[in-house]
C-alpha cells in the first residue's frame, strides 16, 4: 500500500511538471527576449524579431558614462560606447540565442535569452 502511495505521488508530480511547461510555453511569445542590464538591473528588454525599424538606445551612467546601443531586426550592437577598452563596440553586432555583449568598465551587458 505505502509503495503504491509513492508511485501516485511521482505520477502526479510528473503529470504537474508537464503541465507548468506546458503553460509557460503557451504564454510565452514568439521570438526571445534581449535584455540589457545596467550594474545588474535590467533596464530594457527589446524582442529583436519583432523590430521593423532599428532604433537606439542609450544607457547613460555614472560619471559621464554613456553606452549607445543600436537595435536592429534581429540583431542588436554597441555603436559607441564611453569606456576605455571599446571591447563592446568592436564586438560588432550580435544575434542568437544565448550572445551577449558586456561592457565592463561602464557595467553594461546583453544578453540575448536562452
Ligand atoms: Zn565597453
């Protein structure tokens, strides 16, 4: 009896597992979310698919810190940035699942979804 009990509860729990994938699937929307974090804080989330006309963005920091963004269909890149290194500009464009740019000096990352 008891080892039944334990087989229903796997099941079961099983059975919700699936169901919460399930649901969090349905809802979510087509294409990925790209994130931009400032110092850890999310500041944008643009879905790169759904841009028709690219656009920028800037991410102004602390002492004159200034990162500009440029937001295309598909693809995102630093256009310029204020840091010293320009790690981030000369990354170039980035697109796909799981790219990122990060901008240490001025604390800026990317990232495009998983
Ligand atoms: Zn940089």
């Amino acid at each position: 009896m008891k080892k039944k009990n334990w087989l229903f509860i796997f099941i079961a729990l099983l059975f919700f597992v699936a169901l919460i994938q399930l649901f969090f699937l349905g809802i979510r929307p087509p294409g990925i979310m790209t994130i931009v974090y400032q110092d850890g804080t999310p500041v944008k989330s643009v879905n790169l698919e759904q841009v028709n006309t690219s656009y920028i963005f800037v991410v102004t920091g602390a002492e004159g810190a200034e990162n500009v963004l440029r937001i295309e269909t598909g693809q995102i890149l630093m256009q310029s940035s204020t840091c010293e290194d320009q790690l981030c500009v000369h990354q170039g464009a980035i697109a796909g699942e799981g790219a990122s740019i990060v901008c240490l000096p001025n604390g800026v990352v990317i990232e495009i979804g998983r």
